[in-house]
C-alpha cells in the first residue's frame, strides 16, 4: 500500500503550519499543489509529479482545500480530529482520493465538492 499523502490547496501561514504539525504526527506527507499544477490529473500529484512553473502561473482557489489519499482505515478521522484539536478552522472542501476521482484534476474535485456542499446547504441529496 501507498503511505498517506495529503494535497493542500490554498493554505498559508500559521494555517498551514498547523497542517503540517498534525500530518507530520501522522506520517502523512504533506503536497501543497500550485495552480498551475490544478490541471494535472490528481494521480500524478499523489505520486509526487511536480509541473514547471508557466511564465504566468495561474489563480490560486479562493477557498482551502484538502485531499486524502492512501489512509489505512481509522486514520482520516482521527486525523481530522487532530486538526480540530490543534484550532485549524473547519476547511469545507475535503476529498479523499477514489479510483474515480484519481483520474480528475484539481479544477474539477473543487467544482465537485462545491456542488455537493451547495446541495447538502439545500437539502438536496447528493448527485451520486
């Protein structure tokens, strides 16, 4: 099995450091993603793929978000609880790594994730 790696989108500062401090007690390997990297299929940023920087290098997602990919059962939760613990403010946009969405990139997990939670505000049940 894969060890745990978790991908950081649009986290900075004393944030982030929290971050780092809970998935370093994990083990988990931490992958903060540029933008310019949102278009690579999520797959390749898990195994560690780096794209250059363009010469412009793109928008950075106005909200955080994180990706979970390779927990052993029992780690995610406790994991999140550890980011409870340590004050990181609740990050709405959470994923973790499926064969489906290995394939998708940055881009679309977040419009994803995005549906889902407008929908779960509604009331309405999930797309799928």
């Amino acid at each position: 099995m894969k060890p745990p790696v978790l991908l950081m989108y649009s986290l900075r500062g004393e944030m982030a450091k929290k971050v780092r401090l809970v998935a370093m007690r994990f083990r988990i390997r931490v992958r903060p993603v540029a933008p310019w990297e949102y278009e690579d299929p999520l797959g390749a940023l898990v195994d560690g793929q780096k794209s250059p920087p363009p010469e412009k290098p793109g928008t950075e997602f106005e909200e955080a978000m994180l990706v979970m990919g390779f927990f052993p059962a029992g780690m995610m939760d406790a994991f999140l609880r550890g980011l409870q613990r340590a004050g990181v403010p609740p990050i709405s946009l959470k994923a973790v790594l499926t064969p489906t969405n290995l394939q998708w990139n940055s881009c679309k997990l977040r419009e994803e994730l995005s549906r889902e939670r407008e929908a779960f505000q509604k009331g309405a049940p999930p797309a799928h």
